[in-house]
C-alpha cells in the first residue's frame, strides 16, 4: 500500500505541475496582449495629440499671418504745394507795395507827415491773408493707408475727414498749365459715399505718382475685403 500511495501522490504532483504550467503560459499570453494593446493606444492617442498641436500651430500661423497683412501701413503723406496760393501771395505783396509807396509820398510832403503812419494799418488785411493761407495749406495734411484716405485739416482745432479706399470709383488726374510748370497735379477721387462725392488733393508734385499710390490700394482692399464696386440705374 505504500508503494502505491507513493506512485499516486507521484502522478498527482505531474498533474498540478503540468496543469500549473499550462495556467501560467495562458496568462502570460493573456499579459502580452495587454500590453501590446496599451502601447498602440499609448502610441495613437500622443499622435493625436501631436496631430492636434500642429494643427492648432497652423491656425496661429494662419491668424498672424493675416493678421501682418492686414496691418494698416502709411503708403504717402503729405501736404499741397505752397505754389497754389501763388496768386494770393502776389496780390499781398501789391497791395504792401502800394500802401508803402504811399507811405514814402505822404512822408516826403511835411503838410501830410502827421497823417502817413495811419497809411500802414490796413498792411495788416493783405498780411492776415496771406499768413493765413499759408498755415492752412501747411496744416492741411493728406495721409494715404493701405486701408484709407485720411485728411487732416485746422490750424488751431484739427478735423480729420476719413475715406475709405473700397468706395473709390475711379481717379482723375488733372495737371494744368501752371501746374505743370511747376511740377504739379491735381488729383481728383471719385467715391460711392453720399457725405463726400469727391475728394480733391490738388498741388501734389507729380513725381510722388499719387495717383497710381491710390490706384494699387484700392485694389488691393477689395481683394482682400472681397468687394465690388456695381452701379445700378
């Protein structure tokens, strides 16, 4: 009988090691598996994520690139040629030439001495004048956008009229006899906008090319605003 317990508990031990065997390359299987499966979810969900952060770098790229073009930069400033009020200056200046001479006539004649000082007050009408005409022009800024047209205007109290450069309709450039002698242009801009039909910059010099500055402008913001300019009759 012992002999025979011996072989039994022999077999029994067979079984439990194979059974055991068995048990542990099943769960090692099992193990493998589950870690392969975490890599690849580890694996898609960063390249999601990298997807995503280059996706939002796109974005931003796209914003700030926009965003540079459609910075507002100054294309031209300036101001009218002083040449304009040529005529005006000239008119003062006759008008002092004459109340000088009468100046130097009434004070040669002793009689009339007393009364010649009174001769020079009204030098002070053509002075006014031509003093103020020469501040305004100076004061009177045009200042030209990628976006607008902007006219600043006022010696004392400054007033700034602002165009948009998607309602011009069209250009005129106009250069007069004068004009052309000096080296100067008008430029006349023709616009949709019911408040300001038309804005004249006139005494500009012709080598600026203002009017080809206006022209590229507008084109270029209603490319980029994407608007038409349709007459209906």
């Amino acid at each position: 009988m012992g002999i025979d317990d011996e072989r039994v508990h022999a077999r029994v031990n067979q079984v439990i090691e194979r059974e055991g065997d068995e048990w542990f390359l099943k769960n090692w299987h099992e193990r493998f598996r589950q870690r392969v499966r975490k890599r690849t979810q580890t694996g898609s969900h960063s390249r999601g994520q990298d997807k995503g952060a280059r996706y939002h770098r796109l974005v931003l790229a796209q914003r700030l690139a926009t965003n540079c073009i459609m910075a507002e930069e100054t294309v031209w400033r300036g101001t009218s040629s002083q040449a304009k009020n040529a005529g005006a200056f000239v008119l003062c200046g006759l008008c002092l030439c004459v109340l000088l001479l009468l100046f130097a006539f009434l004070w040669r004649n002793e009689s009339a001495r007393d009364f010649s000082p009174y001769i020079l007050s009204p030098a002070i009408v053509p002075i006014f004048i031509a003093l103020s005409r020469f501040l305004q022009t100076k004061n009177k800024i045009y200042e030209l956008t990628t976006e607008r047209l902007k006219i600043t205007e006022g010696i004392f109290n400054k007033v700034t009229d602002t165009l948009e450069l998607y309602r011009v309709k069209d250009l005129e450039t106009r250069q007069p006899f004068w004009s052309r002698m000096c080296g100067l242009e008008n430029v006349q801009v023709n616009t949709s906008d019911v408040s300001t039909p038309f804005v004249l910059v006139d005494a500009v010099p012709i080598k600026a090319g203002l009017g080809d500055k206006i022209r590229n402008a507008v084109e270029n913001v209603r490319m980029q605003k994407r608007v038409r300019e349709i007459d209906i009759e």
